[in-house]
C-alpha cells in the first residue's frame, strides 16, 4: 500500500469514527476491513486495446494477457499456461467472459490459443507481430497530423561559438 492510499485510509478512518454521543443520523461505518477491500489492487486495461479488441472485456483479456507475457523469460516460447481460474482472479471476468474475449481476439487474429497434454490444458499466445501492426494503424489514423510536423532540429542544441 502506498503512502497516498496509507493517508487516504487514515482520513477516512478519522471521519468513521463516532462522535461522543453515540453515531451520526444515517452515517455508515468505515471499517479497516472495508477500506481495504476499496483501496486492493485495481484491474486495468490499456485503452487503445477497446478499438483493438472490440470491447472492454477484451480489451481487459488482452491487457492481463500482455502483462502476463512480459512475465515470460526471454526465452520462453510465448505461450501463457494459466487455467481458467488464473485467468478470473487475473482479470475478474468470468468463464464465459473469458471465452466470449478469447473468441473476439482470436477472430481479430491477436490471440492464438492450443490445447496441449491430457486431460487437454488451454495454452494462449499474444500475436505481438499482430498487435502492433493494429495499433500502428490505429495510432496513424488518430494522430495522422502529426505525420505532417517537421521534427529535425534546425538550430544547435549546444552554443558552439565557444561561450
């Protein structure tokens, strides 16, 4: 916990407490418990990934799935082996959730997926080549005029007149 939410927690402990006569008329309690709960670990998803996928939920599918494959050694193949539930408490979304994300990034071809092993075991990769390719196409058409900005340096960084 960061020091903002260690600040923003001890505040709202201060203003949940009673005062001497008892409790405030429709005043709710803030317990540590709850303030806890509130300040956990958000799940967020990269926002160009809404276009990309099609969606918020994947979007959200994506970006845990990105942030799990940048977990991957160097030399790993790529593919992600978390079961379902690893995948829920990554993200939130259920299975169907889960399975409705796959399907629309598969189809968009930013996901490949293979089962492996037996009993079969669902292993997922994050087309990257595919990825930025889209997201280059996206950036091009939303910010196409800044293609048209001269960004060469004309003049020197440095005086190099000697003072």
């Amino acid at each position: 916990m960061t020091r903002a939410e260690q600040r923003r927690m001890k505040a709202a402990l201060a203003q949940s407490t009673l005062p001497q006569g008892g409790h405030r008329p429709g005043a709710r309690m803030l317990t540590p418990s709850v303030l806890l709960e509130l300040y956990s670990e958000p799940v967020s998803f990269h926002r160009p990934f809404v276009e990309l996928g099609g969606g918020v939920t994947a979007a959200l599918f994506l970006s845990c799935a990105c942030d799990e494959a940048a977990k991957l050694p160097p030399d790993s193949d790529g593919w992600l082996r978390l079961s379902t539930e690893q995948w829920r408490e990554a993200t939130c979304l259920s299975r169907h959730e889960q399975d409705t994300a796959r399907k629309t990034l598969r189809e968009r071809g930013l996901i490949d997926e293979r089962r492996v092993g037996m009993p079969a075991r669902l292993e997922i990769r994050v087309e990257i080549s595919k990825l930025m390719e889209l997201l280059q196409d996206q950036a091009s058409r939303k910010y196409a005029d800044l293609d048209q900005i001269d960004y060469s340096i004309n003049t020197p960084l440095f005086n190099t007149d000697g003072y």
